[in-house]
C-alpha cells in the first residue's frame, strides 16, 4: 500500500563515520569500542541530532546534515551524560540540551536534580548557561522561522515541561570579530522568558508550520494551537473543544519533540493516542485513538475541523484477527496529502479520504492479509515525522535508526483496480474498495500521465459498469474534479466528483463498508480566537474552508449534478426555430470549442472536431450555462470574469478528456485511417473500441454531458463495420446511434448498390427528417434519387407558378404533346413556360430538360395507376 524510499540509516551515514574518527581519536587502525548512538531530534531542515559514546569516556553530540550527507561534531561533554532533549537553532550557534539524572551507574549531575536544561555557546565554544533545574522532564525546542532582514539578530527557544508550561526564551546574540556568534547578555537571559502556556497535558510541536498544539482541561477538554512568527511573535489562533475519556493521559504526553531514551512510557498506560495532522492548502485534521473495549472493537476519531465535521470510526477485531493478549493497541496515523491512513499492523488498514469524506466509498479500508503496508519494522516502534512535503511522510523506526520516505503506491492501487476479487468479499463487497481506490489514483495521483494511461486501459479491459458505479463515469467527473480543484480551492465544495450521488438510490453496499461502522457528527464548534490577526495563509484558508462548508450546508444542493439539466436538455431538442437564447448557447459553445482547437492543433489522430454536430453544440452550450449560473450562485466572490473562464475550461476539460481517452485506445490497439472506411468489415480490435466508444455515449448520456462535434459520426462508422445491419438499423430506432448528415452521406457515396446496401440505404433514408432526405437525394447516383429529386422539383415549380396565368399552345408545343391526356399536356406547357427561370437540380448551370421531366412524370403516373410496376 505504501511505496517505501530509504533516506537516513543510522548505521550507514553516521556510526560507520563516527567509528572512523573514534579510531583516528584512539590511534588504532579500527575502533572496536561501543558508540551507543541515540537519535535525538529532528529539526526542521532534515537534520539529524544525535549522541554517542566517545572514546575517551565522554558524551558528544553530533548532527547529519542532509543536505550535504555529512556529520557535524557539535559538543563534546567532559562525562558521560544521559541527553534527554536537544535542538540547535538554525544558525548552528546555539545548543540546548536537557540532560537527566542517571540511574545506571554513571557519575551524577549537580546541583542533584531530576532534569538540567543548559544553553550552550557552541560556535565557538565559549559558554554554557543553566536555564532550569527541575525534578521533572523538560523538552527543548528553537524555533526556526524565517528572520525578517531588519530584525535583530536572535534565537528563540521552547521549554516545555512535565510540569505542564511553556516558556519561550528569546536569546539575543551579538557577533565578535566578525565571525564569533555568542549571547549578547547571558546573565539578563531569565528576563527574557515569555510564559506562552499555563497548564497542559498533551503538547505536539509541529516544526515545519512553526506551530504548537496543546490540550488543556478544565470544564472540558479544548485543543489549542500557537502560532509562531518570524518577528518574535506569536498568538493562540484556534479553540477547539473535544470529546475524550476521563482522564486520558496518565502522565504528559510530548509529540514531535525529540525521543527520550531514558523515559520509555508503558504501552498499557496509553489509554488515548492523539495527533494534529494540517495541509498547506487549508485542511486541518485531529486524530485520536482509544484501546480496545470489551467488545474487541477499536475506536478511532477523525475531526475534520475545515469540514466543521467530527467521524468516529469502529472496526471489530473478532475470529483469527482477535488479539489475545495486548488489549492496548493502538493505530499508527500517516498523514500522506490529504489522506489519513489508519493502520493497525496484522489486523487493518483505513486509508481515509479527508476531501471526499460524505461517503464510506470514497475511503479505502482493507483487513486480514490484504492491510500490509509493507512494512519491516513493528509499526508500535515506529514514529510518523512531519514532513515539508504534503505528498509523502517520513517514518522512523527508533529500534534500528532507519527513516523511510512513505507514499501511496500506485502499483498497489492499479492491483486492487484489476483484481477480479480485490478482497475476501464477495464482488458486489468489492465495489467500496475498486471505487476508493479509483478515486485516489485520479484525483490524488492523476497528474501522471503514465498513470491515466493504465487507468484508460483498465477501463478498457473492463468495459461493463460494476454492480454499483459506472467507473467511466467515475473516470470523467473525477479527472475533470482534480483539473478544476487545482485552478481554484473553493471549486471542490460545488463540483460534482463522483456519479454515485447522481444515483436515485445509492446502493447499499457503497454505504456500508464491510469491517467499518462511522458515524457522523457536524459542527466541531472551533473558534477562531477574538485577539487574532487578520488571517492570512493557512489560517486564512482554513477559514474560508469552514465558513464555506457552514454555509453549503445551509443551502439546497450545494454540489452541481450535471443531471439537473435533463430537463432543460430535452425542452431545447424540441426547439426548432432560432431564438436569442439559441444564439446565446451557440456564443458559449464557439468559445468552448475554440479552447479545445488551440489544445489540439497538432493531436488529428481521432478525427473529431471536424463536423458540425447541432445537438451536440446546444448541449455544450447549455452545459456552459447551468454550471456558470451555479457557481455564481455559490462561489460569487470569484467575480463573473473568473468564473466565466474557469467554466469555460471546464467543459473544454470535458471535451478534451474524451477525446484523449479515445485517443489512448486507438494507440492501444493500434488503429489506422483504414477503420475509417465503410466497406470493410471490422476486426476484432475495431469491435473492442466501438464497444468502448459506446459505453462513453452511454456514460455521458447518463450524466447529460456534451460529447465532441463528430463523435456520433465516428461512432456510427465503427457502428456500420461491426454490426450487422439489422441491428444498426435497431440502434438508430432505440436512439443509441445519432444519424448525423456526415454518416448518411458517406454510407450514399462509399457504399456501392448492391441489394444489401441498398436495402440499408432506403431503411436509412426513411428514418431521415425530410429536409436533410431533400439534400441526400442529391449525394445519392440511383434512379429513386432522381426521381425524388425530379418530383421535389416538380412540386417546388407549381407551387411557386401563378395558376391564375393562362396558356395556348404554339405550333413549337404541338408535335411533342399529347392532347388527349390533358394532366401531361398541362405539366408540360407550364414546365415549358417557365423553364427559362429555373435551373437543373442536377446541373444548376443549364436549363431544364422538359423532354426528362415529362417521361419522368409519365413513367410516375402509369406506376400510380397500376399499370407499371417500379
């Protein structure tokens, strides 16, 4: 499920180098001695603090640059100490230790006291100042965000305790001799102190946001979190109440805050497990977790506070998976984009989507022997680093000093994809998983092109809609989510990202998750706090998020479904006259199609794009319309200019979309211009893409979205190659295949006139309105084409004669005329009257030959009167 990277190994890039140098220390060719290196901290530009045993007797400490894979001695104690917390700040001039008593045997600390946190001038060495001594644990922390130019030169230290408070320190320093870095008043440094908390129990430090979040009790719990800046400020941002057991930590519980080696908390003292996980996009996510109950059900909690909504989440552990003997398991949370994963080493895996969170489906949820992470290590020893990078997350495995960089891994999710049972339910079970997994590889990961390419062939291979969704369906409106998300944030709380809510019904097995019971509750009541600054950044889009939510969820069908406009759709098909509003659509439609032209000038391998296609105009047109007047409605303070163009590109998107999926089978198979033509027969190849176009048309037909200009033409030539014509003929009745006039000529011109083709041709042309049967008739060289066409004439010339106008016969009339059949002799004194003003239907630069016309009609009047047959 997790595609690991190796990036640090403590053993690789630090013992065999410290060993090194302990032997250069000793004068002997290889050290053999016991280093006992102890990672100690991880700051936030990746390096790596850690302490070791030297040669000599004594505790050093040292730091892995991983920027130019080199370590860095960065102290040397003059006794072996026990280093409990450490952080550098980021000039690398400062370090803060807290070193702890030792119970082991080593020389003792004085003054005697449990913990004694030092401040040390280490470049160059020059000082060392006390800043607490304390019979409780102390943690260390500098702040390490960017300085302002015009600020003095400082740092700015954290010290939490187990004692419940926070004090930041705010170093001043000054530089001597031009390089020499040292604190400017050392014996002014317990005036600085600032008290930033007054009482905690769980602190987490978040290094990468520059951020503290703490859980404070008092009527109830409340989450709160500090926000650091550059300028040496810093303020409380966010309130947020939570539900949690009594008494929930039995002692203080320090996150991201270094590691303790010589305070290992008993695992069965943990009751709750709780981290805060945010994206730089505006998602803020709290996680906690409680041990199994009586019941063997594992309880987690996801508050989702820019969705303003809390999930909790239960998974029963019975039969094989049941634990026997450790009641206090606890999962791992991984944070990887805007993803959580939920894992449970040997027992499940919950991959849960915090952007699409409406429906179980949505989420990925494995058990048994198909939740394995791929993980080598205990997933109990192993720590969740807060990584810069949203897309992956760093994890540490304490035990054997090795970091790996972890993201989703899209192989596994292609498995799952392909799979005939991707679990140990049954098909219609396997449905939540194919969905969820379709889903993250789209939305999340689809910006591969690679990747959509294997997931086109998939849909190739798997050309039926499943028991429960339509993953073409799926394919379209979640590509065109992830296109338009990345343009605009707001755009994902109006859009349309899955066909399922399209459904009259959703199916209950997209509802009920096997293995995973959630419930539900809305507003997590945060509060921004009233002494905050104007927002900006994350907080300011975290606002925006919750505010928006607040408000889509007052308002009636606040997401767009592409359905709404059926109705619309079929009212405008029965228009036939042209209107202002027609006018209007065909405005939105030339601008659509122009995007998609400057996309496509050099992609002609599909040959769309190339034909009016009237009703598939209109439908664009109208599509453009509804979707601009929603987000007006809904999003109006991206202004009418912004949203005019992001719906543009959206139906554009569509468009393009489909016509790069067809482009991707016909690479796929290996199509030619030669499919093109109408007298061949179609392989087998030909008949697997004709299938493929035809659950496209269905697909979008039931969505009611626009197809590209040509599209039904293209369709209706695969259509003529692969079936036989009966069925053609049944396709066009049911509605399935659209005659277009580009079709119904090709089939007149390439086809030649045997009985079967002529057959089909006068079953094509009696299903033809008359105004486009009037312009086929013209295409078509057979003798019912001329005679069509001589009595449309014929017709067109007497309606437009005057009748009131008189004849006589002239000498130049009489020889060819036959009085005694008085209709024929009338026809062709009026034909040869007015012959002079009328062109030839088939030669329009010449004059009518009467002497045609008139056996024509004869040969038309005997068949008429039964005494011919045609």
């Amino acid at each position: 499920m997790l595609k690991l990277k190796p990036k640090f190994d403590l053993h690789r890039d630090v013992e065999c180098d410290i060993l090194r140098k302990e032997a250069s220390v000793c004068r002997v060719k290889e050290y053999s001695g016991a280093v006992d290196i102890r990672i100690l901290n991880i700051e936030k530009d990746g390096g790596v603090l850690y302490s070791w045993k030297g040669a000599t007797g004594t505790t050093r400490i040292g730091k892995f640059d991983w920027n130019t894979k080199q370590n860095k001695l960065l102290y040397t104690f003059d006794e072996q100490v026990c280093v409990s917390s450490c952080s550098l700040n980021k000039e690398e001039t400062l370090l803060a230790v807290s070193l702890v008593q030792n119970t082991r045997g080593e020389a003792r600390l004085r003054p005697i006291s449990k913990c004694l946190t030092l401040l040390i001038e280490i470049y160059p060495i020059n000082n060392t100042k006390v800043l607490k001594a304390v019979d409780c644990r102390v943690k260390v922390q500098f702040l390490h965000s960017e300085p302002d130019r015009r600020s003095v030169l400082e740092s700015h230290l954290l010290l939490l305790t187990e004692d419940g408070y926070v004090d930041l320190y705010h170093v001043l320093l000054t530089r001597q001799e031009g390089y020499r870095v040292v604190m400017a008043n050392p014996e002014r440094l317990s005036k600085t102190v600032e008290r930033i908390v007054e009482d905690f129990c769980w602190v987490q430090w978040d290094g990468h946001t520059q951020r503290l979040y703490y859980l404070t009790h008092k009527d109830k719990f409340l989450l709160r979190c500090v926000q650091f800046y550059p300028n040496r400020n810093c303020e409380t941002m966010l309130e947020l109440p939570l539900e949690l057991p009594a008494n929930p930590f039995r002692t203080v519980k320090f996150v991201n805050l270094g590691f303790d080696h010589y305070h290992t908390e008993s695992r069965d003292k943990e009751l709750v497990r709780m981290e805060v996980f945010t994206n730089r996009i505006g998602s803020m996510c709290v996680c906690c977790s409680q041990p199994l109950n009586d019941k063997q059900e594992l309880i987690y909690n996801v508050v989702l506070v820019h969705k303003d909504c809390s999930k909790t989440f239960r998974v029963t552990l019975d039969g094989d998976e049941s634990p026997q003997k450790d009641t206090n398991l606890h999962p791992l949370f991984i944070p990887i984009g805007y993803y959580i994963v939920v894992y449970l080493q040997g027992y499940f895996l919950h991959c849960i989507n915090t952007r699409q969170q409406e429906m179980l489906c949505h989420s990925l949820f494995l058990s048994g022997y198909d939740a394995d992470l791929g993980l080598q290590y205990d997933s109990a020893n192993i720590t969740v680093l807060h990584a810069e990078e949203e897309s992956s997350t760093a994890l540490l495995d304490l035990a054997s000093g090795k970091i790996h960089t972890a993201e989703l891994s899209p192989a596994y999710l292609l498995r799952i994809l392909r799979s005939d049972t991707p679990s140990r339910y049954p098909s219609s079970k396997a449905d939540p998983q194919r969905l969820a997994a379709l889903h993250c590889l789209l939305v999340y990961m689809g910006n591969d092109p690679n990747l959509e390419l294997k997931i086109i062939e998939w849909l190739c291979d798997n050309v039926n809609p499943f028991e429960s969704f339509d993953q073409i369906q799926e394919f379209i409106l979640a590509s065109l989510y992830r296109i338009s998300y990345k343009k605009v944030l707001s755009m994902d709380k109006v859009l349309p990202y899955s066909s399922v809510f399209n459904k009259k019904e959703v199916p209950e097995c997209l509802l009920e998750v096997p293995g995973v019971w959630c419930t539900t509750e809305m507003h997590t009541e945060s509060v921004f706090k009233d002494k905050a600054r104007s927002l900006q950044g994350f907080w300011s889009e975290l606002q925006w998020n919750m505010d928006r939510t607040k408000y889509l969820e007052a308002v009636p069908n606040p997401r767009y479904r592409t359905s709404h406009i059926q109705a619309d759709w079929v009212k405008l098909k029965s228009e036939r006259r042209p209107s202002s509003h027609m006018n209007h659509l065909e405005e939105n439609t030339k601008k659509v199609l122009s995007m998609v032209d400057t996309w496509c000038l050099d992609k002609k391998l599909v040959p769309l794009f190339q034909e009016e296609d009237r009703q598939q105009r209109e439908l664009i047109g109208l599509t453009v319309d509804k979707l601009r007047e929603h987000l007006n409605r809904h999003l109006p303070r991206l202004g009418k200019k912004k949203i005019d163009s992001l719906v543009i590109n959206y139906v554009a998107k569509l468009l393009e979309l489909i016509r790069h999926m067809l482009e991707s089978v016909w690479l796929k198979y290996k199509l030619g211009p030669c499919v093109l033509c109408l007298t061949q027969q179609g392989s087998p190849a030909q008949w697997s893409v004709f299938h493929f176009m035809f659950r496209i048309l269905e697909a979008t037909r039931g969505l009611c979205l626009p197809l590209p200009p040509g599209y039904h033409t293209l369709l209706a030539v695969f259509a003529v190659r692969c079936l036989p014509h009966h069925t053609f003929l049944q396709y066009i009745d049911h509605g399935i295949l659209q005659l277009t006039e580009t079709i119904v000529s090709r089939l007149m011109t390439d086809l030649d006139n045997s009985d079967a083709n002529e057959k089909l041709k006068f079953s094509i042309l009696k299903r033809l309105p008359q105004p486009m049967e009037q312009r086929i008739y013209h295409m078509w060289d057979h003798p019912v084409s001329s005679a069509s066409i001589s009595r449309d004439y014929v017709k067109s010339l007497l309606e437009k004669h005057n009748k009131n106008k008189g004849f006589a016969f002239t000498s130049r009339d009489k020889p060819g005329f036959r009085p005694e059949f008085l209709p024929l002799t009338y026809l062709a004194k009026v034909l040869s009257d007015i012959e002079e003003q009328a062109l030839n239907p088939f030669e329009e630069q010449e004059n009518v030959d009467a002497r045609f016309v008139e056996e024509t009609a004869l040969k038309q009047t005997l068949i008429l009167l039964g005494f011919e047959e045609k």
